[in-house]
C-alpha cells in the first residue's frame, strides 16, 4: 500500500489533436485542479498555465522525453494521477513512449484516465480531495526485493 496525499499530484498530457479539448476540461475544472499540484508535459503544460493562471510544473515536450519523465516520475510515486488525452486514431512517432507510459500507470496502478469522461468521474470521486490507501498491486508484489533475491534466472 501506498498513501497518496490529499492534495494529489496530477499529470496532464494531450496530444495535438486534444490539446483544445484539455484546455475546455480544465477551464471546466480549474476550481478543483487549484487544490492539486499540477504537471504537465511542454506546450501542454505551458497552455494550461497560461488558460489557468495556475501553476503548473511542466517536463519535456511528449516527442522529446516528456512522456519518459512522467513515466518516471510515476514508478518513483511522484504522480498520484494522469489525465492523458491520447489520439488512438493519429500515429504519434513517438508511439512506444506512449506505450510505455500507459504500461508503467498500470503497473503502479496509478488511475488514469484516456479521455474527458474519465477525467470527469476521477477528479469528482470523493477519494480525490482525501488520502488514499492505494493498493500498490499485483506487479510490484511480482519484483518485490523478497521475491528477486530467490527468484531461480
């Protein structure tokens, strides 16, 4: 189990192709966004801060390593939560990072949430706005320290 604060930590992302539609989410939402720590990956990041007046840390653009540190950022448990607006329908050249964004949010089963219904529902849970137990999961039980030094290669 892992504590997540109160005041989560939040990571927006959006491809090109969402960015409006992030911005028209968090315009929505920006009363509730104040009370968290908000990251974002670069012009996304810089949009938000700008359309908000919050502030927003922000990490490389997604292309250039910007997904990589959030995904980084989520296995050090620096990341309570993502909200990542993803295009399934636009090829991204840097798709493998998104992937392997998406893989890491599960494994350390951080909520995630791929399109504006989601966002909706998570950031309006109860469990938002308090500390949350959060169940670390299957997968960090498969490569706890217990289980490496007498696993057989």
């Amino acid at each position: 189990m892992e504590t997540m604060p109160r005041r989560k930590r939040i990571a927006l992302i959006a491809h090109d192709n969402c960015k409006l539609e992030m911005l028209e989410w968090a315009r929505f939402n920006k009363g509730t966004l104040a009370a968290h720590e908000l990251h974002a990956t670069g012009t996304t990041g810089t949009l938000l801060a700008e359309e908000l007046g919050l502030d927003v840390h922000r990490f490389l653009s997604g292309p250039l390593g910007g997904d990589q540190q959030v995904g980084a950022a989520i296995a050090e448990s620096r990341i309570d939560f993502l909200v990542f607006f993803w295009d399934p329908l636009e090829p991204q050249p840097h798709d493998v990072d998104v992937k392997a964004l998406l893989r890491i949010a599960v494994v350390c089963n951080v909520p995630t949430a791929c399109n504006r219904a989601t966002a909706d529902f998570i950031l309006s849970s109860p469990l938002t706005d308090r500390e949350y137990e959060r169940p670390t999961g299957a997968y960090s039980e498969a490569v706890s320290p217990d289980m490496a030094a007498t696993s057989v290669l």
